[in-house]
C-alpha cells in the first residue's frame, strides 16, 4: 500500500481558502474589496440575495481569513486581506509545475514515436518552460 | 451603487475546481494520480474512509473535471487531469498582482511618512516586482 497520505503539504488554511473561493458571490466580493474597503451593505448591494445571505458568505470570508470586519457603532466595514491566497496558489503551482515536467517526457516520447521506427531523426529536446 | 458583479471572471469551473481542492483527502488524491494512474481502491486505500467515501470524493474531482475513470471490466482507473487547475491558478494570480501594486502604493506612502514632514527627503520608488 502506498501511503501517499502524510505527503500532502497545507492543511485547514488551503481547506478555508479553496472553499471560500468556491462560490461565484464570494469571489466577486473579493474583487470588489481588491479596490477599496466597503460596508457589508455595499458588498451586499449587486447580488440578488438577503442582507442575511451576503452576511453568511462574508463569515465564509472572515473565517478563511481572506477579510477582517471593522466595527463602528452599526457599521461594519470589510478589509481585504489577501495573504491566504497565497498558500492557495503555491498548492496550485506546485503541482503545475510537477506535471508540466511530465508533460514535457510525454512529448519527447510522442515525438520519438512520430519519428517512426528504422530512421535516424532523433527526437528533439522536450520544449523549454519558463522557470517560475 | 457600484455594479461588480459583472466583471467576475470564470464561472462553473472555478466553482467546481476550488470546491474539489477544498478537502484534504481530495488534494491527497491528486497528489496521489500525479505520480501515476490509480485504481479506485488504490486512491482510498491510504485514508480512513469507506470505498463509498472515497467515491464520493472521487466524483467530486470528475465533475471538476480534474481526473477521468478508465473501465476495464470490474477496474476502474483514475487518470489525471490537470488542465482545470489552470484556471484556479490564474484566478489568484490575477488578483494577487492586482494587490501587489495596491501594497506597493501603500509602501510608498509609509515611506512618505517616515521621511517626516519639513524633511526634503524624497519618498524611495516602489519596490520593484517581478513581472508574470
């Protein structure tokens, strides 16, 4: 048995991060916050939902740490925090970058293939990827 | 009222990709099928689920179309694919420079700052970053 398990990098950041991201209104919230700090009013304001509604996805938010709420008598301003994102776009790119690798023999093995047997065309270098 | 719901980019997919990376045991199965294709049972064997649990993990990561079943009588092989997964990555990356240069404003600004008023000392530029 392969235990592939206690490899796995992150843990309930990524989990906070990726849900939060999984939801069209939340990301729009956070393209909105990406330009200026706004009241939960205003954030509610485009989406064809309750005041309730936008409020859970902003808990949603606040939870995976991508926002902080500030609090002044009855208003509560949204700030941005965008820091978490980071942890999900390394997981991303890491395995981006290992199966871009394998991409690349995949390549170099068809080419060969399409080089055909009993000729001497040896099969080009696998094509060259920027180095992030 | 600002209307910025309209600007978000992607859709369904990111839906279904973020909320496939949101568990631990799914980005464990795509860790796994990274190396090579694996069998159902290989894919659940590491965890602490049932067969049914796993599937249902499984299936979540078809819908995103993160990986494809292969069936050979009563074997069903998982294979990966990774292409989805770009989608997420430039969703981040996207907003990542977005707040990139809002931190680099910020930085110029508290530099602004520390000089102190009365002082001619100029504010440094902003940092340089990396174009992607």
């Amino acid at each position: 048995m392969v235990d592939y398990k206690s490899d796995v990098p992150g843990g309930p950041l990524l989990d906070g991060v990726f849900q939060a991201l999984s939801d069209p209104t939340r990301r729009a919230m956070l393209q909105a916050l990406a330009g200026q700090p706004r009241t939960v009013g205003e954030l509610a304001a485009p989406f064809d939902i309750s005041l309730a509604g936008a409020s859970k996805h902003i808990q949603v938010l606040e939870r995976a740490g991508l926002i902080h709420r500030e609090v002044e008598g009855r208003v509560h301003t949204c700030h941005l925090d965008a820091r978490p994102l980071h942890a999900g776009a390394e997981w991303i790119s890491h395995y981006e970058r290992f199966w871009n690798g394998k991409l690349d023999v995949l390549e170099a093995l068809l080419r060969t293939a399409d080089a055909g047997p009993g000729t001497d065309k040896p099969a080009p270098a696998p094509r060259k990827r920027k180095k992030t």
